[in-house]
C-alpha cells in the first residue's frame, strides 16, 4: 500500500461500538485523513446506517473537498447495511457524492 505523501490524499473509516453500564449499545464512525492524521469526523449514534455514513461523507466532502480514495476495513457493507438488509458499496457511495 502506497502511503499518502500530503493531506486530503486517503481517509480511513473505521466503526467502533461499545456499551453503557445500562447495558444500552452504541456505535461510532471515525473518519481520519491517513496523512495528518487528524481525525475529520466522530460521529456517535445507537444504530448507524447507511444514510448516516453518506451524511458524514457527504458533509466531509463539501468541507474539505474528496480525497483520492477513502480505506476501510472489509466490514463497511455490513456495518452500514441499509435497513433492507442490502450491502452498501463505499466505491458507488463515494463516486456518487463526487458531483459535490
């Protein structure tokens, strides 16, 4: 894997749950820029779906503009599975947030 050698370049995705003391579960969406390592975006929900990682991105996007290609592990499609049950594709998500 070829490393990045500026910002903006590569963005890595990462989910991450935990649970309260009330036995209550939530989860949590970590965007960061692979380069500076400045983590873009946490975002905390009890359920994350599809259209809450397309918000993120989409909202990322505008901000900062896209990078040149956005890493995550091999979970996405399931982590962020839409409410029917289909798996999501980072590569049709993020080509179709590209117009922004």
């Amino acid at each position: 894997m070829v490393l990045p050698d500026g910002p903006n370049q590569r963005w890595s995705l990462d989910f991450v749950s935990d649970t309260f003391a009330c036995s209550r579960r939530f989860r949590i969406l970590c965007v960061v820029d692979d380069y500076t390592r400045e983590c873009l975006a946490i975002h905390v929900q009890r359920k994350l779906k599809s259209d809450d990682v397309l918000a993120v991105l989409t909202e990322l996007f505008q901000r900062h503009g896209p990078p040149d290609h956005i890493r995550s592990d091999n979970v996405l499609g399931r982590e962020a599975a839409a409410e029917n049950s289909q798996k999501v594709s980072l590569r049709r998500s993020r080509s179709a947030l590209m117009w922004f």
